[in-house]
C-alpha cells in the first residue's frame, strides 16, 4: 500500500515538472523577458518554499553554517538550470528544450566517472549509446528542421543538461541529514541570489503591478520548483531510487505532448520514436544495473 502511495506521489510530482514548458512560453509569447521571468518564479518558490518549512515547523537541528553554505551553493545549479532551460524555451520548440534538457541523465553519469571514479558499466554504456541516438531521432535532425533554429537555443539547452546533472550529483551528497524541507529551502535562497546578481539589471525593468507576470511565473513556480520536490519528498522515500528515477521519466512524455496540445507544436512519428528510445535507455540503466549488482552479489556470497 506504501509502495503504491510512493508511486502515485513520483508520478504527480514528475508530470507536474513536464507541465513548465507551457508557462514559460507563455511568458515569452506575452513579451516577458529571461531575467523577469526567473526573477519572479524564483521569489515565488522562495516564498512558497519557505512557508511551507516555517508552516510544518521543520527540524533546523543538522544544520549548521558549513553545510548551509554548501546547500546554497548547490541550490546555485537549480537556479542555472531555471536559466538555460526557460533560455532553450525561448528559442526552441518545447519539445525539443526537454529533450535537451534530458541529456543530465549520461552527463550524470560522466560527473560520477569523474568524481567518484565509478566506472559506467556496459549496461550503462549501451543506454546511453540508446539515449543519443533517441535524441537524433527526437530533434528531428534528419528532416533538417533544427537547420532553422537559433545556435544559442540549443547552448542553452545543453548547458540545461550539465546544469541539472550538478544539481542531482551533488544534492545526493551534500548535507543529506538535513530535513529536506530545509534543504530545498536553503536551495532556493541560493537560486535566488544567483538570479538576482545574474539578472539584476533587469530588476528594475520588472512590472510589478503587471497580474499577467505574476501569474505565468506562479504557473513556472508552482510547477517547476514547488510541486515536484513536495511530491517527491512523499514518495521517494516509499519506493527504491532505481524505480524512483524510471517513473521520473514520464515528465518527457508530458512535456511533449502538452507542448503539442497546448502550444500546438508538431511532433513527428520521427520524433516520439527517439522519446521512447530515450525512456526505454533510462529504465534499461535502471533495472539492468540493479540486476547486475544483485548478480554480482550473488557471486561473492558463493566465492
């Protein structure tokens, strides 16, 4: 039943961030610019987030000014993600910016080589040759549709990738028994303060009585930096991270075809075929390494 209630939390709390692309597009569509748009979604998920710590009465015990400053630091990277991410959005497709932005899950995989030195295994090699070549299908590169396209949309949406990789390696292993609540607050304070000095230029060019920034940018928030660490901080700890990061890989889907229904962006049978691959390479990385290690555990308990 536990498990049940874990899967249905990772699943809404996924879904909710394929939801994104559709708030930042409107947002550029309505004449916004990068730095309102991340400057507004950032003090509203600080406000959210913060609330919510202060509201729950969460536990300050584990933290102290070392791991605070480290927590900061790596809530930096989500800031940089919101940045490269909603910059890919504005130059490309949705479809195509998530599609991008997917791309964390092989760079991930070389910041473990690099880091910790573990070595990828051949299942983990053979899901990312998977994942690239999903990705020529899914850009649509054989119909010559991404000739057309601005250089720097795709900058963006690779630096997205390697952004959001950063976050996931590094949230994994800095302050962990700090209550996530905290954390994730501490993490968006540090968002904040990246944003304001990156774009602080644009702080004054800011509409603060304009209703139409506020409310796409609570639509980016609520979607992009509230829902999905509230749902997941339900779920993930009812079901195992292997399988956790498999139901993550619906927010592709999502993405895309709610890019297609309310942005109305075509997306080719071309394209979803690289979609399926890239999911089919995630969940392949998953279970098939899980099984390895329970193989190789088996091995050493009979040698």
């Amino acid at each position: 039943m536990q498990k049940n209630k874990g899967i249905i939390y990772v699943l809404i709390g996924a879904t909710s961030f394929g939801f994104t692309p559709i708030f930042a597009k409107l947002s550029f569509s309505l004449g916004y610019s990068l730095g309102q748009l991340n400057i507004i979604q950032m003090l509203i998920s600080f406000l959210i987030l913060w609330g919510i710590t202060l509201l729950r009465r969460s536990n300050f015990k584990e933290l102290t000014t070392k791991n605070m400053a480290q927590i900061m630091l790596t809530g930096s990277f989500v800031g940089l993600t919101t940045i490269f991410y909603y910059g890919s959005i504005q130059f490309l497709p949705a479809s195509l910016a998530i599609i991008l932005l997917f791309q964390f899950v092989w760079i991930g995989i070389i910041y473990d080589w690099i880091f910790t030195k573990t070595k990828p295994t051949i299942i983990t090699l053979l899901a990312t040759v998977f994942i690239l070549i999903g990705v020529l299908f899914a850009s649509n590169i054989f119909n010559g549709a991404t000739q057309e396209l601005p250089t720097i949309g795709f900058i963006y949406g690779i630096l997205s990738a390697f952004t959001y990789a950063g976050f996931i390696f590094f949230s994994g292993k800095v302050a962990t028994s700090v209550d996530p609540w905290v954390r994730s607050s501490f993490m968006v304070s540090g968002s904040v303060i990246l944003v304001l000095v990156l774009f602080m230029k644009d702080i004054p060019t800011i509409p603060v009585t304009d209703g139409g920034l506020w409310l796409v940018a609570t639509g980016v928030a609520l979607f992009g930096a509230v829902l999905p660490p509230l749902f997941f901080a339900q779920g993930a700890p009812l079901i195992t991270s292997g399988l956790s990061n498999i139901l993550s890989a619906i927010e592709l889907p999502v993405a895309i075809v709610s890019a297609s229904i309310l942005l109305s962006e075509s997306v080719t049978l071309l394209q979803w075929m690289g979609t399926i691959l890239i999911i089919f390479a995630i969940i392949l990385n998953e279970i098939g390494n899980v099984r390895l290690q329970a193989h190789r555990a088996q091995i050493k308990k009979h040698t």
